[in-house]
C-alpha cells in the first residue's frame, strides 16, 4: 500500500497480484503507462514529477485506490488466463522468445543456406580489404529457420539451396563488387522458403503462414495469427518479424502482404491507379512500378529490356539505354549504378571529354576509391 496525492487530496492505493488488469476493470481507475527513457522534466517540475512517477509506479504495479479494494473475483480474473499468443509455461511467468533459445541441434539445409547468406559476404570481403570479419547474424538464422522446419511450419528445397548457394558465390566473384551498394541475396534465394500454415494458425513468422497469409501481431515474445490482409486504415508495420530479419528475403511483402493496398506511415491505403503519383513502387501495386513519379502498368524492365527511366529490376543496371548485369572491376563506367562497386572517374579538373569513361573499382569501408 502506497500513498498519492491527487488533485490536493491524499489518497491510498492496494497493490494486488493482479495489477493493471485489476484496475483496468474498475471504471473508477486509469491506467498509467510510462517510458522512463522517454521522462523529460525541467528543474521546476522536478519534485511534481518525482510525486506523479511514485503514483505511476504504484497504479502501473497494479494498484487501485482505497475504498476501491479489488475483490477475490477481480484479482483473480486478472491474473487467470495469459494474454492472446503468448508463450507461457503454467507456473511460469518468464517471458519465453516464441523462437526458444535452445531450438535444438541445427538443421543441416539450414546452416548451408544462413551460412551461404552471412558469413560467405562477410568473409569475402574482409579478404578483399584484408580486414577481419564482423558480426553476423548466422547463428540466429540458424537456430531460428531451424525450429522452424523441425516443426514444420516450413519447408526448404535442397535444390532451392543449391541453387541460391550458387548464386551467392558467383556474386561475390572477385572484389570489384565490394562498396556502398554492395549485392544483396540474389533472386535464386528469394521465396525459397515456403509457409505451411493456413489462415487462423498459430505463428511465429510471416514466413510460415501459406502465400498470401500475414502472421499479424508477431513479436519477439508474441505468437501471432495467420490472417489474410487487411483493408485500408488498418495498422501495418507495427511488429518485428522474428525470422524474416535473417533471410533478407525481398519477396516477403508481396508473397505476405499486410494491407490490399500498401502500407504508408504504419497505415494501410489504397494503391494508385496507372499514371498517378507515386514514390515508391510499393505505391503502385504489385508488379507495377513507380518511374518519374508516376505508376506504369508494368513492373521495372529485367536484363536484356530497355531502360524504363534509366531504371531496371533489381541487380541489374541500366547501361546504354539496355537493363545488364552491372560491369566487374576494371570495366570502362559512366557511373556508380553501372558497376558492381564504384566508378572511380577521372578528377573534374583533367583535360578530358564531357563524357570520358571511368573505371571500375572495389571500396572498401572507411576508404576513398582509389585515384587513376
């Protein structure tokens, strides 16, 4: 029991082992919410302040005032049944990661494919730079998209693998690809990894619910629920999905969608039409895409197309008005976006034409390109 001043009055609250729930019952009583890391407070109102966070505390800790004494039936109410898809063990109140912490020993299709995905970028490019490798999320991808496929909410092709595998390394070929746009995971490791579970499931990721399926309201700590997606001015891109950080899967969004149309500023809205304004391509609709501010009725030009735009499927660069592969190291450029790396281009003052070429070159992290 605690005392709080309010409005001038002095009054006590009852703290019970049902806490916010409790007082959330009584119409009588708020809840307080607070983020200490969030308290700004000038010297002047600093002892108000420090009355209000003592009161917070106590209401947040459950707490309701007197003659408002919770009854055997609220307090047990409140502190019955765990809150929707938590993870909780009966007699247990640690809050548990939805992913545990000892999935158990590592699939084998799993280690090769988070292997091909982390550590195979991060170690080829410390040896072009001849640095030592920095951190990689390998072990998480691991032990999460393990659990995973052991209980089946997934399932991964070895020839999907391979294949990615594959890709991965002929990327990463060389050192000229080494730079601020260094390549991400090539299309072959897009989608590979296909959901199971159907709507109204139970999930960990928006990766284990079938194509079309979001898992909505995942967290950490939080099941969620496979569920198609929603209409306009629903909340979207308000939760972090616990797997789909590790795959650096690009498709997740079109093959999971969490609105009809597209999320904006964590809101559902609806895609615009052909030839209106745009931003972004998400704007547009699936396989439309967003050039000179205004949405085509077709998606960016792949290789061997003709530039839309100057723009083209992603991996590929536009090089004379054509949609290519972006040139290796030591490749005659006009600019960044045609190389793997950088183009190290003559100094603006030499004595050349307009539309001299430059180089292809590596960059690593912290450096200048180097000077012709």
């Amino acid at each position: 029991m605690t005392d709080s001043h309010e409005g001038g009055k002095t009054g006590r609250f009852f703290c019970s082992e049902g806490g916010r729930e409790a007082l959330g019952s009584d119409p009588g009583t708020r809840n307080l919410v607070f983020s200490p890391s969030r308290l700004h407070v000038n010297s002047a109102q600093g002892a108000v302040v420090a009355l209000t966070l003592v009161a917070a505390l106590a209401i947040d800790a459950g707490c309701s005032k007197s003659g408002d004494k919770p009854g055997p039936d609220a307090a047990a109410s409140a502190s019955a049944a765990p809150r929707p898809f938590e993870t909780v063990v009966p007699g247990d109140e640690e809050i548990r990661p939805v992913y545990p912490a000892d999935a158990g020993p590592p699939d084998p299709i799993a280690q090769r494919l988070c292997d091909a995905i982390h550590e195979l970028p991060a170690k080829r490019s410390a040896e072009c730079c001849k640095t030592t490798p920095g951190f990689r999320a390998t072990s998480e991808c691991v032990r999460t998209l393990s659990f995973s496929l052991a209980s089946k909410a997934v399932t991964l092709a070895p020839e999907a693998v391979d294949a990615c595998i594959a890709a991965i390394t002929k990327a990463h070929e060389g050192c000229g690809w080494v730079g601020p746009r260094a390549p991400g995971a090539p299309i072959e490791c897009q989608g590979i990894v296909k959901g199971t579970l159907k709507q109204g499931e139970k999930c960990r990721s928006s990766h284990e619910c079938a194509e079309g399926l979001n898992c909505f309201n995942v967290g950490a700590t939080r099941m969620g629920v496979c569920a198609p997606p929603r209409p306009s001015r629903y909340a979207c891109k308000t939760a972090t999905d616990p797997l789909g950080g590790y795959l650096s899967d690009d498709t997740i969004d079109a093959a999971h969608p969490e609105c009809v149309g597209y999320c904006i500023t964590h809101v559902c809205a609806d895609t615009k039409p052909v030839g209106g304004a745009c931003k972004v391509a998400a704007e547009c609709g699936p396989n439309h895409a967003c050039v000179g501010g205004k949405c085509l009725g077709t998606p960016l030009p792949n290789r061997g197309e003709p530039c839309t735009g100057g723009e083209c499927v992603k991996g590929a660069a536009c090089i004379d008005g054509k949609c290519g592969e972006p040139r290796a190291e030591g490749e005659a450029c006009g600019s960044d976006l045609e190389c793997r790396g950088l183009c190290d281009k003559p100094d603006a003052g030499a004595k050349t034409d307009a539309g001299a070429s430059g180089k292809c070159v590596k960059r690593c992290e912290g450096t200048l390109p180097p000077k012709r």
